[in-house]
C-alpha cells in the first residue's frame, strides 16, 4: 500500500517536504448532476531543497487536468491506488523551477458519491422548495471535496468563489463578502468568501440552499430555511452571552462573524464547528433553550480546535476534551452554578462507562490516545476522547488549586499555541512549564496510563451531586419497586425535575438492567412520555422502552431514526433494535428501505453496527 504520512497516519500529505501555504477555491455547484466543479489553487512551498513533488489527498474526486496556475502549463501526476476511507493519494511534479514557491491549479469535479457531501431533493427540505446541499469534512472527508493536504497539522487561508443558481444561497466556514452577478448568466451569482484565519482542511464547510436569516447578536445571525428560522432564533438567543462567556475565559473571539446554521434532519452530528458558521442538527429545536449546550459547545472550539488544534486525529481528545470543559464551564456561569457543571459532569461519566464497557468493551478505542494506523478515524469516534478528557482536565482542576488557577492556564495554553497544531506532550511539557512550582503534584500523575491505558479513566473525581440525588433516588425507586407497588408513582414525580434532570434520570434506568413491561407502561400512563418531544429526553424513553421489549414502542423508534439521522441518537437506537431478536429484521428492514436517503457517514456506520457489511 502507498505509505501515508508518518506524521499523520490518516493522511498521504507529506507538509514537512512540500507544504500548501493558501487555497483558492472556484467552484460551481450543479445540483442535477450533485457535482461542484471547478478548480482549487493552491499555494505550495518547498520545505527541503531537492523536492519535486507535492503530495495530496485525494477521495473519489475526477482530476481534468493540473497545471502551474501562473503560466497555464501542465504539470504531470500520478493518481494512486483508491484505498477506501483514505482515498487516493496524488502526487504532483512540481514545475523545475528556481523559486521555492509555486502555485498549483486543480482542475477538478466531485463525484455523487463524495463522502462530504449530502445532496438533498427539494421534498427533502422544510420548504420543498429548493434542493440543498451540505458538507462534514471532519475528520478525514475534506479530501473528497477538495485535493488538498487533508491533515490537520497544517492550516490554511482560504478564499472561495462559488457559482450557484440566484434561488439558492450559499454559506462558508468564512467570512461572506458581496455576491458577484454572473458575467453570461442571469440565472446564477458568484458567492464570495475569504477566511483569513488559517484554518486545516476539516473545517473547510459549504452549504446552499433555500436559506434565510435573523440576526441573534451583535456578531451572529442563525440561518435556515424560513419555516424554522423565528424558532431557530429563539431557541440560540443566549448565543452572544455565551461568547462574550468563552472570551472571558479564553480571550478575545478571533473569527468575526459567528453564525449559527440549522441543517435538515439528516445531518449527522449534534453540531460541526465550522469557522463563523457552526453547523447544528435541527434536534436542537426543544422550545425551552434545554438543549443550548451543544451551541457553548461549538463556540468553545473557536478557541479549544480552531484555534489549538489536534496534530492528527489520534490527538483528537485535545479537541474534544477541552472543549468540554469549556462548554461546561460556559453553562455553569450562565446558570451561575458550579454544582450543575458537576452534575453534567456526572452524566457524563456514567455515559462514558456505557461507551467503554458495554459498546467499545474496554478495547483499543478507549485510549485516550489510540493508536489509528490504517483506521478510519470514524470508526473510532466515541465519546471517549470527550469524557475521559474532560476527566482528566477536570481531575488536573482539582489537584493543581482549583478553578481560577486552572483557568488562568487555560487560557495560557490558548495564547501559546493559538494557530498552531500539537499533539498531547507539547500540551503536557506546556502544563509542566506553566506550573513550575507544582512539579511534584505534576509527577504524581501517571501519565503513561492516563493516555495509554484501555478502559474507564485512572480516577473518576468526586462530582457534587446536589442535583443529580432527585434523578437517583426516583430511578432507584422505579428499578427496586415490585409491580404491585407501583401506585406510589404519580405524575407529579417528574414536576420538580427540570428537563435535563428527566433525561438523567432516564439515562440511569437504561444503565440499570431492564424495567419490565408492566412498569414502563405504568411510567407511560403517568408521566405521558410518548408526547415529549425533546430529542434527548425522547433518545432515552426509546431506549428504555426497547429496553422493555414493549413491541408497540417499534414504531414509534423507527419514526424517531427515520425523521432525523443524528448518529449519537440513531446509532444506539439500531443497536438495540438489534439486540432484540424480535426487532432485529425490522431493524434491518427499515435501514435498507431508507438508507438511500441517509447522509453518508450515518448509513456507512450503520451497516457496520447492523452487521450488513
Ligand atoms: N467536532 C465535533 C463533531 C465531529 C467530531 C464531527 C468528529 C466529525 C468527527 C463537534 O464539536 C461535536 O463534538 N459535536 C457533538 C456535540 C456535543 C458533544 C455537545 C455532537 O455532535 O454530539
Ligand atoms: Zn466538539
């Protein structure tokens, strides 16, 4: 097989002899064919003397021809072996030249089946009015979009020009500037973008579609197609305080403009932080701000990734796990409560023990930092690298003096290694060289196990547990109460509980072995959780239900999977239709019916859950 970088095991790039310094993008999106077409040029410098070459990578894309983009003149290459999730790797003669500079122009076409992309019939949408189009490069789907050094030690300037039908409004992980009317066709504008920013190739993002906007804040606006935007714009109207939040504790927001934008249904993440346009699933819609969080969360990579970004996708818990911190730092100040950071703390140690003992069964990918040669990065994606990280930090809080003195590193780190990419022991030697006079406090750490070990985290901190003591003993009393002492249950039970409060408890008795039927129906009767229509609340009454094996919940799961297709919903929800021999062939019926409509990602790591492949 080709060999991919030893700097990256997920990238063929090789930066470090031939590195792309800016990226020009000029694209027209055809939606009857679902290509974008056009070219990318990109900037290069020659890192050693002697290189003639550029490695990039490459995904299912058809190259037209590649040429020096400064005097037109074609440049030979060669396209190697297609490898599957690492695409194909393209290797570029550089023009023989005195300069250690260059420019190369890809002319270039997508194909239908670029991973990045989802492309969208106008009955798909909310208004049916318009087609749409949208794509998730992280972590390694960049390449299908665009050739380009997909790894994320290397960060990049980019501008875009794209072409597009005048009905349809295009957005980028950028900063907009004024659309261009086409110079032949009246039909169709020109979109403009720059994003001065480096940034690495995963956070490279387009989306078009029938969109409009409400501005939210000073420096936001939350775009979506019409019939949701006034909701959208209720439901993130804390936006701006949690910013201003973020740059209080990590300095000041760098990127402009922060947009928010609700996709379709089918997206597959709860949110995607691209550059001045965090995506978000449409599951955020809960009517009560309940489910804010995961916008603190995507406004805290503007600093914890964006700006500090992991060195390759085996530091990926630098990312994440920070970033978590941060979300729950952010919550606990707008709700001016440090014992609710430590409660979703305490969630969120419970969910990591599910991921770690009973989905990832305590094997490789439950390292904080797995080892991913030859594996496709999402394959190993769980919550691992967010929960045991955010442990870490969380247990590094505690022993090196607390909140405000463990803040004030934060935001050192980010200072220190802003626009650069690390890996986890330039992060270590930095905590060393920032607490000099806690070395010994420092060293009682066991490092080596921390990052290497398999299994749940070396120590799980003592969290308060103020507000999840309600949760535990209403859980406790309906997983130990026989059936005929049930009438102690009444629909009051949940009143006092606030929505996130419900959804733990919830999630403790689908830890706990399952309730029997009887019970489930008599929760039904009182607390009437069929018509919540809170995503997560919802995620977890499923579960409980299945759980159960109340066959009349089947349907009601199946049109849960079916409506929307965030994987951290739709992956466990199909596992435990799996698991359950009766439900099993209905589950595998539903995939194949709908699996032509599903994104990508979600339909590939459903095959593989569901055995298919
Ligand atoms: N960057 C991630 C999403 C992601 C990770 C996409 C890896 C592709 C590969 C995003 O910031 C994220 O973590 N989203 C979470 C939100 C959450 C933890 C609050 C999600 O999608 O559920
Ligand atoms: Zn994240």
């Amino acid at each position: 097989m080709t060999a991919l970088s030893p700097e990256d095991p997920c990238s063929f790039s090789r930066p470090d002899e031939c590195k792309v310094t800016n990226l020009d993008l000029i694209l027209e999106v055809d939606f009857d064919s679902r290509k974008l077409c056009g070219y990318v040029d990109l900037s290069v410098q020659r890192m050693k003397d002697g290189v003639q070459n550029l490695i990039l990578d490459t995904r299912d894309v058809s190259i037209q021809k590649i040429t020096d983009a400064d005097n037109c003149q074609e440049l030979k290459y060669t396209l190697g072996e297609n490898t599957g999730s690492f695409g194909s790797k393209l290797e570029v003669q550089l023009p023989v030249s005195s300069s250690t500079s260059n420019k190369v122009r890809v002319h270039y076409e997508t194909s239908p089946q670029c991973t990045a992309l989802q492309w969208l019939r106008p009955e798909q949408t909310a208004g049916k009015r318009q087609p749409y189009l949208f794509s998730q490069c992280q972590a390694i789907h960049a390449r299908s979009m665009v050739p380009c050094q997909d790894t994320p030690a290397i960060k990049v300037p980019y501008t875009a020009k794209v072409t597009a039908p005048r009905d349809i409004t295009i957005l980028m992980s950028a900063v907009r500037l004024e659309p261009e009317p086409h110079p032949s066709d009246s039909c169709k504008l020109i979109h403009q973008f720059e994003q001065k920013v480096p940034i690495p190739t995963y956070l490279i993002a387009i989306v078009g579609g029938d969109l409009e906007s409400r501005t939210i804040g000073p420096r936001s606006k939350v775009w979506t197609e019409k019939e949701m935007v006034e909701e959208a714009a209720k439901e993130f109207s804390e936006t701006e305080k949690m910013i201003q939040t973020a740059e209080a504790l990590l300095g000041p927001y760098i990127w402009g403009q922060y947009d928010l934008l609700v996709l379709p249904p089918s997206f597959p993440y709860g949110g995607m932080e691209n550059p001045c346009l965090t995506f978000v699933t449409p599951t955020l819609l809960a009517g009560d701000k309940s489910l804010a969080d995961v916008v603190a969360h995507e406004i805290s990579h503007s600093w914890t990734g964006n700006l500090v970004t992991n060195r390759n996708w085996e530091h990926f818990w630098l990312n994440e796990g920070h970033t978590m911190f941060v979300e729950r730092k952010i919550t606990a100040r707008l709700h001016d409560n440090e014992a609710f950071r430590q409660f979703l703390a305490m969630g969120g140690a419970k969910e990591l023990e599910e991921e770690i003992e009973v989905v990832l069964k305590n094997g490789p990918y439950t390292r904080l930092i797995p080892d991913l040669k030859g594996v496709d990065p999402d394959d190993a994606f769980s919550i691992v690298p967010y929960e045991k990280g955010f442990t870490l930090l969380f247990y590094l809080e505690t022993l090196l003096g607390g909140p405000a003195v463990f803040e004030k590193f934060l935001k050192a780190y980010v200072e220190k290694f802003k626009q650069q990419s690390i890996d986890s022991n330039q992060w270590k030697d930095f905590l060393y060289s920032y607490f000099t006079d806690k070395r010994e406090v420092l060293d009682s750490v066991e490092w080596d196990k921390w990052f290497y070990d398999q299994g749940m985290p070396l120590v799980i901190p003592k969290y308060d547990d103020s507000l999840e003591v309600p949760c535990k003993q209403l859980s406790q009393r309906w997983s130990s109460a026989s059936e005929n002492e049930l009438d102690q249950f009444n629909p009051g039970d949940l009143t006092s509980l606030t929505s996130v409060q419900v959804r733990e408890f919830l999630a403790l008795l689908v830890e706990e072995p399952p309730l029997s039927l009887t019970k489930v129906l008599k929760m039904e009767e009182l607390y009437n959780l069929n018509a919540v229509r809170n995503s997560e609340v919802r995620f977890r009454w499923l579960r409980l239900c299945i759980k159960a094996q109340w066959r009349d919940a089947i349907p009601r799961v199946l049109d849960f999977v079916n409506e929307q297709g965030r994987m951290k919903f739709v992956r466990p929800l199909y596992r435990d239709l799996y698991g359950w021999e009766e439900a099993r062939p209905i589950a595998i019926q539903n995939f194949q019916t709908h699996k032509g409509e599903m994104h990508n990602t979600t339909a590939t790591m459903l095959a593989k859950d569901l055995k298919l492949t």
